[in-house]
C-alpha cells in the first residue's frame, strides 16, 4: 500500500484543520484500548461530477458501529454525509478514499471508555488500487491464514473497529511474507470467513456463493451491493458456509470491499484457479459502471457532491 497522499484539510469535531494539525493525544483511550470505529468510502469522478459511492449507508453503519460499542456520536448521519461533501469540496478533490473514525479521545485511562470524549474525525485524500497495480485485471494471489478470524461474540463482525484489524493486520503481514497478496481468514470452526480487509465470493457451475454474516465477515457494503447486482442480471447467490476447499475448487473467487473494489483471485495457497472468469469479469464492469454513473437505474447509490 502506498504513503498517504496528504490533502489540504480534515474535519475534526465540527472544524476544518490544516491536515498537520489534525493530532490527537498519546494517552487518548483509542490509542491504548482500541475503543474506534471507523469506515472506508470511496469517491469517484463521474461524467455528471464527483459521486461518493453509498455515502449515507457508510455513516448510518458508522453510527451503528459506535451504538454497539456503547458510543452515543455527537454528529447526525446527516451532519456527517454533508460534511464529508463540504471536505471533499474544499480539498478540490475529483475523486478520492475517505475515512471517517470516531475514537475516545484523551481523558481517561483504563478498560472502561465512557469517561474518555468522543472525538469524531473525516479525512480525504486520493488513492488508487488498494491491492497493487494490475490487480483488478489479472487477479491476485491468496493464501490461507494461520491467524483465524476473530469470534463474532469477541468482536462481531457488524462492528467496523480498530480494535478488530490487529487481527487483519496479522494475517496480511504473514500473506506478504509468504509471497501472496493477501490473506484468507478461516473462523474457529474452519469456515472460511473473509479476507484482511475484503469480502469474499466463489462461483461454481454459474452459481455465487459468499460466506454469511454469521460466519464472521464484516457486513460490506460493497458484498451488498454485488449481491444486488448479480441478482439484478439472473445469475443466483448463496449465503452458505465455505470451507477451504471449496476456494480451491471453485471456478472463479474474487475480492470486494470499498478499498479493494472487485479484485479477481488468481490462485489460493499456489493453486491456480485462472484468469479472471466471465462472471467475474461481468460484475466488475457492472460494479465499474455504477459508481461512474452510466446505470442510471442505480443512481441513489451515488451521491454527489
């Protein structure tokens, strides 16, 4: 992954701050408890102007993240979805990653976070391929993770949390040290569950079929949204448990997530599944020509700034 290419400015608590100056304290309880959450949401530049994909569903699970961790945001999902325009703006920015997080902030030391203040932080700044360049041509190679996904009764999957991705960044290192590009994580029972930081999909025989919620994946938006659109053109979709095998057998496996878009998988523990498939292929252009807004009959799912 590349350096973060800084922009002019982040919102910080209801403010625009010079983006060096957007700090936060060494003691805050984030820091040291892992008391965040967060989302990741791309804009995209379109032929009618820069269109934030799912804008409004990224703060409402934003502000469900936070309600299930006990977190009352000081912000409406309203105050967030035009403060993050108004960002966009400001930065003069056509397309761009943006992450919003709120955190405890400084005050309190200790397991218990609610007298820590809640600090609520956007920031924007351009970013290309989350996996490497010629990934979402070619495909990827993945590797089974020695690390299992965390249980969805330690932290649920419904929750996007900092304190969650020490797990994905355990796995992704141990991928990057095996030579992959990224990682599979099985669950406890040996399910498969999802990637670092990515859904994932298999289809076999023309049929789709994604491990369910319950399995331990976080509930993307970007696998919600493939689901919708591989219904929308007849081609069927199962929620089932998979095991390791079935990636090793299936036709065709892909990636989704709002960093890494629909990124096709070309081999699995250096066992080749191929060349990105028809299916594969089909719902990455469909998915491509939604968020640049040439399907008008998905155009509630961008939001323009």
């Amino acid at each position: 992954m590349a350096a973060i290419a800084e922009a002019e400015y982040i919102w910080k608590n209801g403010e625009l701050v010079p983006w060096a100056d957007a700090t936060t304290h060494v003691l805050s309880h984030a820091l040291h408890y892992g008391t965040a959450v967060f989302e990741g949401i791309r804009c995209y530049k379109t032929e009618k102007g820069s269109a934030v994909f799912r804008l409004t569903d990224h703060m409402e699970r934003l502000r469900r993240s936070a309600f299930i961790i006990g977190m009352d945001l000081p912000y409406s999902v309203e105050e967030l979805v035009e403060a993050t325009k108004a960002l966009i703006k400001t930065n003069k920015l056509e397309s761009c990653y943006i992450r919003p997080i709120a955190y405890r902030g400084y005050g309190a030391v200790g397991v218990n976070p609610r007298p820590a203040p809640i600090d609520v932080v956007i920031a924007v700044w351009p970013w290309d391929a989350y996996l490497g360049e010629g990934a979402l041509e070619n495909g990827i190679a993945a590797g089974i993770s020695s690390w299992r996904q965390r249980g969805i009764n330690s932290i649920p999957g419904a929750v996007k949390s900092s304190a969650s991705y020490l797990n994905s960044g355990l796995a992704h290192m141990e991928a990057l040290d095996h030579g992959y590009g990224e990682a599979i994580l099985l669950n406890e029972s040996g399910y498969v569950a999802e990637g670092s930081g990515e859904n994932i999909f298999i289809v076999r025989d023309d049929v789709i079929s994604t491990p369910p919620i319950s399995d331990g994946c976080l509930e993307g938006l970007t696998r919600n949204s493939l689901i919708e659109l591989a219904l929308d053109l007849d081609i069927p979709v199962v929620e089932e448990s998979l095991v390791r095998t079935d990636l090793y057998t299936a036709d065709e496996v892909f990636f989704t997530g709002t960093a890494a878009e629909l990124t096709p998988i070309a081999s699995i523990d250096n066992r080749k599944i191929g060349e990105p498939g028809p299916v594969t292929k089909t719902l990455q252009k469909r998915f491509f020509d939604v968020v640049y807004g040439k399907l008008p009959e998905y155009e509630d799912w961008n939001e323009y700034v």
